[in-house]
C-alpha cells in the first residue's frame, strides 16, 4: 500500500472552548521499532480528550500532542520488532495519543484485534473504557465473584463499562446517575439498584439495600466532594478507587478515621503516565478475559452518538453537557 504523504488531523493551535479546534494537515507519522501504523476508521472521544482541550490534562513529552487515546483501523504499517500484527489486519487500541487523525501510531503491546462480529465503530468504543475500569476496578481494587461494587457516573462510558464488566464476573451492582431514565439504563446493563443523585442520598439507599454492610468496592470519578460519603459506605477491607476529580481534588476537613476503623484502602490512577509494559499487561488481560464476553454479547460497549471525523467540534459539545449514556465516536468512513 503507498501511503500519502500528508494526512487530515484535529489541531489544537490553543486551549479552550470545543470551537478552539480546527481540522489541519500534517505529515503521515512513520512507525518506530514496536509501533503500528493505522490507517484510523472510528475514535472514541473521552473526557481525557475534554480535559487536554481545555488545557488541564497536558500530553507526556513523548506522546502525541493530538488529541485523541483510543482507535480502530487497519494496519497499513508495522515498526521492527513487532511480530503480532501484519499489514492488513483489523485491530483497536489505546493510543498515546494521535487518535483524532487519519492515521495514528500505536503501541503494538496496547493494540488488539477486533472482537469478533464488530466493525470500527464498536471496536474503537472499547480501549480507554477497557483498560480503565480493568486496571482500577479488578487489578487494582479488587473486586472478585460475590462482592459488591458502587458505580458512580453510571451512563458515562466508563460507569457502562464498569457496570456489565462488574456484573460479568460476578458482582452485585449498585450505580449513580443524574436522572430516572440514566437510572432506567444502568438497571438495563446490571445494576441491581440504580440511584438519583440529585434526588436520593446514595449513602443512605446503599445502607438500607446491604443491612448497613456497605460496599466492597467504589469506582469513583468525582473525588473530594464525595471523599467522606464513598468511605461511609465501604464495607469493612473495602476499597475506594478514584479515577477522575469532577467534583474536586482537594477534600479539606475530610474525616480519615474510616480508612483505620474498617482497614479501607484508598487508590487511584490515570492511565496514560502508565509505562507500556504496565499497558501491555492490561491488554492480555482483557484478551484473554474480556474479549470473550464481548465476542458473545454478554458485554458491549454502549454507543450514545457518532459523528462524523469532521464534526469533532459538536461531538466534544456533547461529551461537554453530560447527557449522553455511554460512549461518543467519531467516524473516518
């Protein structure tokens, strides 16, 4: 395949609102020892995305500075070294960056063939949600077959993900959403009670439905304003695992006597400092546990809305309103 030597791609010329984001030239990157070419046919758009337009969540020095952390394509490159991929084949990865463009480099060891019976969109609906509920949730958390989970953000793509990941292996689901009908989509994907936030405090329906247990586990993505009530309703050895601050980072006055009263652990993390050993070991994970579930059906990424590559701007001013459930996508076809 001759390749072209310039390519379409999302440029940031400055941080901002979405409309600070123009579609551009550049040259088509070349694959480095490990690295695979794609030629991009679907990205999914994340609040990270979200996060380094508006200035808050910069690239790694050695990453790309497009925006964009995951992708499904062909392979219309391969770097030395790397022997799991030839040109041709249809993969999905989480990228260093680079995904808003009509070529990307990926990492080979964060690189995965599609699921059987998907095409691009739903391929690339799968990396970032994937790997992130995956490393926090089950690597790191924990959480095992008979334990209990709460989700917040629920009808985000990550609380999708997490809730039928959950469920998959055996957890009892309860999840936070912003309305009855987001409340309506977390019960369709498996909790077993969903919870308005703005009518209902969580902390007291999670007491009532466990007998004033708790949790074993919560999956948080709101941070300080939610630090003392996540760690009321953890059950003893519980664990709070943060994935983002919506609601702020610093929890002042926060009440620490539960983390030593009922042995609680508190983690958190972000995926893209992880090293690419760390990423590649994330990845055979969910091949080897995930990917048949999705290949059944029995998990699937939950698609919102696509839009078209060049509709960039509307597709990060809904990311921006909440009020989707699930993932957004952009399309190259």
């Amino acid at each position: 395949m001759t390749l072209p030597e310039t390519m379409r791609f999302v440029d940031l010329k400055d941080f901002g609102a979405p409309d600070v984001m123009r579609l551009s030239q550049m040259p088509v990157p070349k694959p480095a020892a490990g690295q695979l070419l794609l030629k991009v046919e679907a990205a999914g758009v994340n609040r990270p995305d979200v996060a380094q337009r508006q200035g808050t969540y910069p690239a790694p020095k050695d990453a790309s500075p497009v925006l964009g952390l995951e992708v499904a394509g062909e392979v219309v490159a391969v770097g030395e070294g790397v022997s799991d991929f030839k040109l041709g084949d249809k993969v999905c990865a989480l990228a260093n960056g680079g995904g808003y463009a009509e070529y990307c480099l990926v990492p080979a060891g964060q690189a995965m063939a599609w699921p059987k019976g998907y095409d691009a969109v739903k391929a690339a609906a799968v990396p970032e949600t994937f790997f992130t509920v995956w490393a926090n949730l089950f690597q790191m958390a924990g959480l095992t077959d008979g334990e209990s989970v709460l989700i917040h953000g629920g009808t985000s793509g990550i609380g999708t993900t997490a809730i039928q990941l959950a469920r998959a292996f055996g957890a009892t689901v309860y999840a936070t959403a912003g309305s009855d009908d987001k409340c309506k989509a977390c019960v369709d994907l498996g909790a077993i009670r969903a919870i308005n936030y703005k009518t209902e405090d969580f902390v007291e329906v999670i007491r009532e439905h466990t007998d004033k247990r708790g949790v074993d586990a919560v999956l948080d993505m709101i941070g300080a304003a939610y630090f003392d009530r996540n760690l009321s309703v953890l059950a003893k050895d519980g664990c709070l695992s943060i994935i983002a601050f919506l609601g702020g980072a610093v929890a002042e006055k926060a009440n620490l006597a539960p983390i030593m009263v009922k042995r609680l652990t508190v983690t958190g993390s972000t995926m893209r400092p992880r090293t690419a050993e760390e990423k590649r070991a994330i990845r055979d994970d969910l091949v080897k546990e995930v990917w048949p579930l999705l290949e059944t059906g029995d998990v699937a990424p939950v698609i919102h809305k696509i839009f078209a590559f060049d509709q960039v701007v509307e597709a990060h001013k809904l990311m921006e309103t909440s009020e989707h459930i699930g993932k957004i996508v952009l399309s190259f076809d």
